[in-house]
C-alpha cells in the first residue's frame, strides 16, 4: 500500500521509525509545530526548532527518500504567555517562503482560556495575510467539545478563510459532525489510549465518508504508535475493504487537502 | 461507506470488547476495594456508564465526559486534561 503521514513529530522520533514507515508505504511525512514536552525560555528557542523543521529535518527524511513537509505556529499550549506568544508568531513570516511549509499549524487551543484565544486569533489572521492553509489542533478529553465549537466558530466568522483550507484535527464521535457541517476538513488521531482506535476511526469514516477525513499517528515524544496509519488500513482490509478505497482514504484524501498548499509536491 | 465485503462485527470484534468489559468489572471492583469511589472522576465514569442503554453511545459517552460550559476560561492553570469535568459532581 501507499500512504500519507499527514500528522507526525518527527523531531521526536528515531531514525528507525523514518525506516518502519518508508517500509510500511509512506510516500509523505507532514509535521506541524508543536510543544516541546516543556515550555520553551525565549522565542529564540522557537527560531531553532522552526530551522529544524525547515531545513534539519527534510533532510533528515530525505535520507530515507521521504519527502517531509512543516506547519508553523506557536502551540496553545505555550500560549498562555502572551509577550512570547506574540514574539514567536512575529518570527514566522520569514519561514513561510521555505520550499517545504504547508501553513499554519497546529494552532488551536488547549485548556480554552482567553490568552489562548488571542493568540489562535492571531494565527488565523496571519494564515488570512498570507493565504496559508490551516491545521488546527483540539483540545484532550474534557476540553475538547468546548474547544472544538469554539475554534470553528472563530475561523468560520473569519469572511477570509476560505473552510475548505482548513483541518480541524483530533476530531472524535463528539465533535466530528460539527468539523463536518462547517465545511472543513476533519483528522483522526490514533492513540493507544486517548483520541481514537482503528475500529472507531473506521467507524466514523463509514459514517461521514472519506471525503474530508483523515487519519494520522501524531505520533511524537508520548505513548504513540508511529505505524498507527498502516496498522488502521489493515483493519479496513480485516472489515472486508479493498485496495482501491484503502488508496483513497491513506493516499488520495490527504493528497486531495495538502495539494492545495503549492508546497505539497510528492516525486 | 461500506466495505466491498463486509464481515460479521461480532466476529471481528467480539473477543476484544469482551476484554475490556470485563477489565472494565474488574476496574470497578478495584476501586470500591480501595475505596476510591469518591473521586470524581470515577462518578463521572458512573454516570457515563448509563449512556450505554441507548443508541449513538460513543458520542453520548464522551458528550458526558465534556465539559458543558461555552465561555473561555479566565486563565489556563494547567496543560493537562483529566478525562472527566470537574465542575461536574
Ligand atoms: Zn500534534
């Protein structure tokens, strides 16, 4: 099989996670900024990890003949600190010309308080300034409702953002109508224990089509399964599905949203 | 979207939901043992348990795990997210 990653911290992982995937079909890799497992001291610290996910990394994956793509942002989780907040999203247009950024990502909140709000407002106006595509992450667990309505109220009162550029991530039965009816696009998570298994994932494809919904492993430094995306499309073929819908629910869908930022270019 | 062949879902699924029911009996006897009933998160688990008589369960499971408020929160005191809403109980 051939598949898109289209949500991976790679920084976090090891070499011989590039080669299980490239092994398993991945033909992409897409990495949207995110926290570091501990908050950083300085925007400078963010103008390294942006080089890396600029220049350190697609190189690293260019090693393993996997072409690697980048989000940009300051996470909700580090946006509680508004001076760093606002110094870090003022570093990010001179990185937005690098051959392999996708847009702004994954922005969104976290814990849904006001600062965390001032600061996804500033990224959606940043991503309406430079026509940037979105990737948005919603909160964990208890938060998520909440901070699922919330961040799709706000881009969609934004007359500029255009829904169908935007990716409403780590959506679950609770909140993916509400991604789904608003226009945009929806990503599943599969975690071991939080977000979604295969089988619920499955399900909420069967339900809502494969049109504007995704998987992805995310995974990163946390309980994560770098392979959770080749691992769910063999629980499609167990449901008794064919090569042709598992190509377009691993490969085509993502395809289909990540083509329209003009960086996403697969060899 | 339907499979071009679709399996029987007890077949496939039957042993592993099985499994974690029953996990699920034996987490409960675990915690009226230790007496840890009062936590709130365990009277969240309860109270979503009864989501399971009805129809669309997954969703109602976790709509009851939510936090049902709509206004921001003044300040984020913390990153972290338990799995049950506090201001519940
Ligand atoms: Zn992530």
């Amino acid at each position: 099989m051939r598949y898109i990653e289209p949500h991976a911290h790679m920084v976090s992982r090891t070499t011989d996670d590039y080669v299980a995937m490239v092994t398993a079909g991945c033909k992409a890799v897409c990495e949207p900024a995110f926290w570091a497992g501990f908050d950083r001291s300085s925007s400078k610290g963010f103008y390294d990890y942006f080089r890396q996910l600029t220049e350190y990394e697609p190189a690293r994956a260019a090693k393993f003949h996997l072409p690697h793509f980048s989000w940009l942002c300051i996470n909700p989780k580090e946006s509680e600190d508004l001076v760093l907040a606002n110094e870090v999203i003022d570093l990010i247009p001179e990185f937005l010309d690098k051959p392999n950024v996708l847009g702004i990502g994954e922005i969104g909140l976290n814990k849904n308080s006001r600062n965390e709000m001032t600061i996804l407002e500033r990224h959606v106006d940043l991503a309406a300034q430079h026509q940037q595509l979105i990737l948005v992450h919603t909160p964990h667990l208890e938060d998520k409702l909440k901070g699922t309505q919330l961040i799709v109220d706000l881009i969609k009162s934004d007359s500029r953002i255009d829904p169908s550029r935007v990716l409403i991530d780590h959506v679950e039965e609770h909140t993916v109508k509400y991604v789904m009816d608003a226009g945009m696009w929806g990503g599943i998570t599969l975690y071991p224990e939080s977000k979604a298994t295969s089988p619920r994932a499955i399900d909420m494809i069967e339900a809502y089509g494969a049109d504007r919904l995704w998987m992805n492993s995310a995974c990163d430094w946390g309980v994560s399964v770098p392979l959770a995306v080749p691992y769910a499309a063999m629980e499609m073929r167990r449901r008794g599905y064919d090569d042709e819908t598992i190509d377009q629910v691993f490969y085509k869908t993502p395809l289909a949203f990540l083509s329209q930022s003009q960086n996403f270019k697969l060899n | 979207m339907k499979p071009a062949k679709p399996q029987n879902p007890v077949d496939l699924y039957f042993m592993d939901a099985r499994s974690k029911l029953i996990d699920i009996a034996a987490f409960m006897d675990r915690v009226e043992r230790e007496g840890a009933t009062d936590d709130f998160r365990y009277q969240a688990f309860l109270e979503a348990l009864k989501e399971l008589g009805q129809a669309d369960r997954a969703r109602s499971v976790l709509l009851s795990l939510s936090d049902p408020t709509k206004e921001l929160i003044p300040a984020a005191t913390t990153k972290a997210a338990c799995g049950a809403w506090p201001g519940k109980g």
